[in-house]
C-alpha cells in the first residue's frame, strides 16, 4: 500500500509520499510514487499514484513516452490543469481497459501552467475526478486514515508553506507507525506558485536528522500532554 498527501494553500503546494510497496510481509519493495513533469518556462506538474503498481506504473510510462512525441496531446501540450487530468484519466481508463478491470489506482495532480493559479486534482479508477478548492485544500491517497486528523486540525487554505510541510510529515509519521505496509523513504515536493520550478524537492530516509527529532518531539509531546489530562469524570 502506500500514502501520499497533497496541498494546495495560497502561497504555494506541497507533496509528501512514501515508497513502500508490500505483496505480503516477505515481499517488501520500494518504488517511487512522486513523479514529476516540468518545463522551466511554462509549467511544473507533479503526479503521486497509489494502488496497484503495475496499473499506475504504467500509467506513469504512457504519459512520460507520450510526453516526447509534440505531435500528440500529452501533459508537455495542454493549456490547462484540467486537460492534464483528463488526459491522465484517459490514460488510466485506457491501461485498465487493456490489462483488466482494477479500481485500486488513484492519482492526485497537481501544479501550474503559465496563464492560470496552482490546481490540485484527485483522479479516480474511474477516470473521473474532482479539484481541490480553499474549503478543501488537500487530498490524500493510499492509507490515509491514521494521518488525515491532523491535517484537519492545523491545515486550512491560508496556512504557510513550513507549517503544512511539517504537518505533512506529522502525518506521514502518525500512518508509519499505525500501518506497515507504508514506509520510508518519503519524497517531499515544495512548490512555490508562480516559480515554475522543481528544484525543491527532497528524499527523507529513516537517517534524516530533521524527521527523526520532529517525530521524536511529537510523540513525546503527546505523551505529556495525555498525562495532563484531568481526571476521569463519568
């Protein structure tokens, strides 16, 4: 399985996702599910993928081979976010079709082409999908429950960049360790609206210095502050 989660507030997006994949507890494998398409003058797409990985590796091959041939729409040609999320959801109605029926991929795009603001799109197995909007600024895939109460705390449309990167990472920590089958290492994406670039981009393995004392501080914060509670009153 796996768990990715996304955000679009005003002054920019962000994107955190794990690598593990799991056929069972003695097949443990890791693979990326944060992909990037990007071109410096006009646009910076991000795409995280969770459920069947044939399906959405496949996925991910068709757009990026596609994304080489000018003389077909591809996510390089589109005018718009929406028509990238169209186009993905084509593509993935169109590998379901060829290889059979699976209704466990997902996708979540987003980003910005030069000419409108910064989208966030969650994409369905169905090939449909809805956009994110101020009132619901992220979206998650994968196993999302064990870190979504988090977000829901802190995060709304006006919260800053560092703070919901943190908040991201708290939940990715709160899902590692409720889930095994969602693990190290992540790949977070900072993305800053109007910048078209995708030079913030960071991996975070079990070694990094920053996760391990945010996750220790957190963990030991909620300890103390469930020892402060007030006493049982019925």
């Amino acid at each position: 399985m796996t768990y990715c989660v996304a955000m679009r507030l005003a002054s920019g997006m962000i994107f955190v996702s794990d690598s593990r994949t799991n056929a069972g507890v003695d097949h443990i494998s890791t693979f990326k599910k944060l992909h990037v398409f990007q071109r410096s003058d006009d646009r910076t797409l991000i795409m995280q993928s969770a459920g069947n990985l044939a399906t959405t590796q496949s996925v991910i091959n068709l757009l990026q081979h596609r994304a080489q041939d000018a003389t077909t729409q591809n996510l390089y040609t589109v005018s718009s976010l929406y028509d990238a999320a169209v186009l993905v959801g084509q593509t993935l109605k169109e590998v379901i079709a060829r290889d059979g029926a699976d209704f466990t991929a997902t996708f979540i795009l987003g980003g910005q082409i030069r000419g409108e603001g910064m989208r966030l799109f969650h994409i369905y197995a169905e090939g449909n999908f809805i956009e994110a909007t101020s009132d619901t600024p992220y979206f998650q895939i994968g196993e999302s429950k064990y870190g979504k109460p988090i977000i829901d705390r802190i995060v709304s449309y006006d919260t800053g960049l560092e703070q919901a990167v943190q908040c991201a990472l708290i939940s990715m920590d709160s899902t590692l360790n409720s889930n095994l089958s969602v693990g190290l290492p992540l790949d977070v994406m900072i993305y800053h609206g109007d910048c078209f670039d995708d030079s913030q981009q960071y991996a975070i393995s079990a070694q990094h210095q920053y996760f391990s004392e945010i996750r220790n501080m957190w963990g030991s914060c909620l300890r103390s502050v469930f020892d402060q509670l007030p006493p049982l009153r019925l």
